[in-house]
C-alpha cells in the first residue's frame, strides 16, 4: 500500500495491518524499491523477463 491511497479511511490502520501481517513486520521503502528496480536494469538482469516482483516483505505469500 502505498500513500497515493491515503484519501481511504482509516489508511494508517491498514498500513498498520499490513505491518504486522508481513512476515517482515515493516512496510517496504521508497529506496528499496529503486534498489530492487536497479538490479532489474543492470546486465546481469538481462534473462529476467515478464516476472511480477513483490516488493512487500512477503505480504503476498500470507494469502486471502
């Protein structure tokens, strides 16, 4: 989740239940994300095609 959806109600009380339901116990950072997202530019990320990556400390592994 992100703070683009901030106009939802109760938004900080969903972040926080994202937090505790992530096997990471945080939200994932703006700088990860661009870390991650350098990795998939470089040469060595050149076989790495049509993957989605899930930047959300595991919160999509924990299901419905």
């Amino acid at each position: 989740m992100t703070r683009a959806a901030s106009v939802i109600d109760r938004f900080d009380e969903l972040l926080e239940q994202t937090k505790q339901r992530a096997p990471s116990r945080r939200l994932v950072t703006a700088d990860e994300v661009g870390l991650a997202t350098a990795a998939l530019a470089c040469d060595f990320a050149r076989i790495v095609t049509g993957e989605t990556l899930y930047m959300d400390g595991g919160y999509n592994i924990m299901g419905g």
